[in-house]
C-alpha cells in the first residue's frame, strides 16, 4: 500500500515537473519579451530623470549665481554707504570739536565778564548803600517812610485815574443808554393814560337833612356806638351841613361802613339789630364789588388765567392805598407799562404783565399776617400754581430776593415809574421834612462836605465841598458814595440825584 502511494506521489511529482516545464517554455518568450519591454521603459525614465535631474542643477547654479551676484551687488552698496556715513561721522566729529573749542574759548571770555561784574556789582551795591545812607542822612527819612510816601501818591495818583476812568465810562454810558431808557420810560407812560392821586382815609356820607344826624347818634348815643363797634370805623357828627364822616385807616372796612350807613339812611330804619344785619349785606356787596373789580382788572391789563381766590384778592386792592395812591390803579397801570417794555426790550410779555399786576398782592393781606407785602404776595400766588418767573417778580421787585430774570428787572422798573409819576402819590409834611433831614444829614456826615441842601422835594441833594479837602476826582467819588449810601439806607420813590460843588475862589485887591 505504501508503495502504490509512493507510486502515485512520484508520479503526481513527475508530472508536476512536466507540467512546469511545458508552462515555461511556453511562458518564457512573452516573460522575456516584457522584461525587455520593462527595461526598455526603466532606461527612459532613468535617462528622462538625469535630463531633468541636469535641467534642474543648470536652473539652480543660474539662479545661485544671480543671488550670488545680487547679494554681492547689495554687500558692496551697503559698503558703501557704510564709507560715507564713517566720513560723515568723522566731519561731524571734527565739527564739533572744533565747536567745544570754541565753546571753552567762549566760557573762558565769559568767566572773565562775569568776574568783572561781579566786581562792577558789588561795587554799586557799595555805591547805593553809601547813596541811600547819604539821602537818608539828608532827608532825614527812612526807606519805609520813603516807601509810604511813594506809596500814596502813587494811591492818589491811581485813585485819580480811577475817577477820570469811571467818569468818562459814565459818560459813555450816558449818552448811549439815557436816550434808550428815556424814549423806552417816555413810550410806556405815553401809552398808559392815568389818573392823579384823590383817595383818602375819610368817607362822607350825605344827608337829606341835619335830623338824621339824630337818629344816626340815637338815644344817649347807642346807635352811633352799635354802629362804630360792628363796623371798627369811628363815625365823626359835627356840624358840617347835611354830612356825617366815616374814618378809618382800612379803607375796606370804611367802604363797608360807608354802604352801609347809606342804606340806613335811606331806609330811615336805625337801630342796633337793624345795623348788624345791613353790615353783614353790605360786607357782602363790597365783597361783591371786590371781586368786579379784580376781574375787570385783570381785564385792563389782558392778563388771562388767574385763580378766583387771586382775583378776588387781588380786587381788595381796590380799597387799599400807599401814599394815597390807589394800588389796584398802580397795579394796572404798572402791568401796562411793563407789557410795553417788555415788548421794546424783546423779553416775555406775558410774565412781565402777570408779575405787575400781581406784585403788590401781598399788601391786600390782613395785617395779622407777618411778613413783607412781597413776600406774602409770592406765597400766596403760589399756592394757586402761578408760575415760577412770575413768582420771582413779585418776590423780587423790593430785592427781597435775587432777581433771576429780565422780567423782574421790567416788573421793579415799571413799579417805580408807575410811583413816581408827577401826581402819583401824596406824602405827608411831616414825612417830607423827616425825608430832607436824613438827606442832608446823610450828606453832610461824609468828610470834606461843607454844607448840603435837599432840592426838588427831595429828588436832588447839592452838596457843597471845601476845595482844598476834595479835588475834582475825589468830588466824582464822594457822589457815588453818598448815592450808595442813600441808596442803603432809605426808602423812595423814583430816583435821587446827588449833585457835588467842588468851587475855588481867588480873591485880589487893587491899591
């Protein structure tokens, strides 16, 4: 068995062999033809890579040449410049050399200048001690004396370019701001039409006859004094024909009692129920009558807009007076004049006219409430929400509180002139010569006035100077300084020129 399967294995390997050598001899011309092929194309990628292989060494040995050339071109440019910028910096080293040569050359000559005048210094710092020892000794004063006496004249002498200064700025400003104020002042009055002053603080009430002076006084005098008591007026009866005469200084309670006292007597009915009920009628009418006035005010003065509490307050004026001035008259014609100026001057209109006409409110108030009228005035209007510029006007028009705008400059300038108007006001004599006393005495409390004289009905004081205490200048001065003073200390409408004589008289005699 194990024969037969060397057998058949020999024969398999046999075969094999066969097979094999058939398959290479058939095989081997087509290997041999490809191998050749093989080498034939390995030969012409071999030759075409050393083609490329020496194009590439030719490109790189030009292109290293060119950088070669290049870098050697650059190298010898920058060894140029190098040359230059060396000679360069060898001329600028030699230059300046030769220029702290001559620096030292030039220090030395200034060492010697400036030893000589140190020596030139010190030897007039000798001189002028010796100088000043000398004028010393002959003026017999001191240097601090000197300073002083140096020091005030040259104070006079400033103090006099000051006056001259202030003198022609004043001028300047004359001649260009007068001519405006006066044709603005002369334009507001022209266009508001006013009345003189006639209020006063008596009534009188007409009689049909002289019996009803009688029954106004009742029996044993109850009626007069029912009468006196509920209105708080002082009835006066005397022997004026077919009149009896109501006093008081509130005007309002005096038109109450005036109305009153004319219906009683057209009634005929006097007794005290019968006075307390037509009191409390005519409180109400004059209210009533307040109230007209007020809107009717407001009207004239086309401010729109106001509160009734406002208007009711503000027509209380009606009755109320300031040196017999009536101040619901002052009130609307100021409120005119400021529109006017307002209007000239470019400022707002609206509020220069609600400010005047509302800035003397306060005086309507009670006098149990404490505080100045413009003051109360503000308070009260700003309660019913009248605008803050307008507020700051009323405030303001005495400088009670800092004026915050044009408005209120027009406001305390219409104010003014509305007061010192010819016929505007009426003052008392004794108010007047109390007012030229505190002027003159005021005057002539300043140093180097020699006598003073109220003039005009006090709107000029001429104050008359010693020459030889006050010169031209000083005269300049003392008028502002007794203008301010004036103006700080007293109460006035309208202005008060203060006028300075400065007089020198020289006297001879002829033999």
């Amino acid at each position: 068995m194990t024969q037969v399967l060397l057998g058949i294995i020999a024969g398999l390997l046999v075969g094999g062999v066969a097979v094999a050598i058939v398959m290479w001899l058939v095989l081997k011309p087509r290997t041999e033809a490809e191998y050749e092929k093989l080498k034939r194309d390995t030969e012409d990628s071999r030759q075409a890579a050393e083609r490329e292989a020496q194009t590439i060494i030719l490109s790189a040995k030009d292109e290293a040449q060119a950088t070669r050339g290049e870098a050697e071109k650059v190298a010898k440019q920058r060894y140029s410049d190098l040359a230059r910028a060396e000679e360069r910096i060898d001329q600028r080293q030699s230059s300046l050399d030769k220029q702290a040569q001559r620096l030292e050359a030039r220090e030395q000559v200034l060492n010697k200048r400036q030893s000589r005048m140190d020596k030139r210094t010190n030897q007039l710092e000798t001189m002028e001690a010796e100088r000043l020892e000398e004028l010393q000794r002959v003026a017999t004063m001191t240097t601090e004396e000197a300073k002083q006496q140096l020091l005030q004249t040259v104070e006079a002498d400033a103090r006099q370019d000051m006056a001259r200064i202030m003198r022609e700025i004043e001028d300047e400003a004359k001649e260009s701001g007068e001519e405006k104020a006066r044709e603005l002042v002369a334009l507001a009055i022209q266009r508001v039409a006013s009345d003189h002053v006639a209020d006063i603080t008596v009534s009188v009430v007409p009689l049909p006859n002289d019996e009803m002076k009688g029954r106004i006084i009742g029996r044993n005098g109850r009626n007069i004094r029912a009468f006196e008591m509920a209105a708080g007026v002082d009835v006066v009866v005397d022997d004026t024909p077919e009149a009896v005469t109501i006093s008081s200084f509130d005007s309002v309670r005096r038109e109450i009692a005036r109305v009153a006292m004319a219906k009683l007597i057209t009634d005929g009915r006097i007794h005290p129920a019968r006075i307390e009920k037509i009191l409390k009628d005519s409180q109400s009418e004059v209210e009533k009558q307040m109230k007209e006035a007020g809107e009717q005010a407001a009207y004239e003065a086309n401010v729109h807009g106001l509160h009734p509490e406002i208007i009711r307050m503000l027509g209380r004026l009606k009755y109320r007076t300031s040196y017999g001035q009536n101040q619901l008259h002052h009130s609307v014609e100021a409120a005119k004049i400021a529109a006017v100026l307002a209007a000239e001057l470019g400022a707002d209109v609206n509020v220069a006219k609600m400010g005047a006409l509302l800035h003397d409110l306060g005086k309507a108030m009670d006098h149990d409430q404490e505080g100045t009228h413009a003051i109360l005035g503000a308070e009260f209007a700003k309660r019913f929400k009248v605008p803050p510029k307008v507020l700051n006007t009323i405030a303001s028009h005495h400088h009670e509180v800092e004026q915050e705008s044009v408005e209120s400059i027009i406001v305390e300038a219409a104010d003014a002139i509305s007061g010192a108007r010819p016929g505007a006001r009426r003052e008392s004599l004794e108010n007047y010569i109390k007012r030229v006393r505190t002027l003159e005495d005021i005057a002539t409390s300043f140093e180097g006035v020699e006598s003073a004289y109220a003039l005009q009905a006090g709107r000029e004081i001429r104050i008359l100077v010693r020459p030889g205490a006050i010169d031209d200048y000083g005269a300049i001065r003392l008028s502002k300084d007794i203008a301010k003073t004036i103006e700080d200390s007293m109460q006035y409408p309208g202005q008060i020129q203060v006028t300075v004589v400065r007089e020198t008289r020289a006297v001879g005699f002829a033999k």
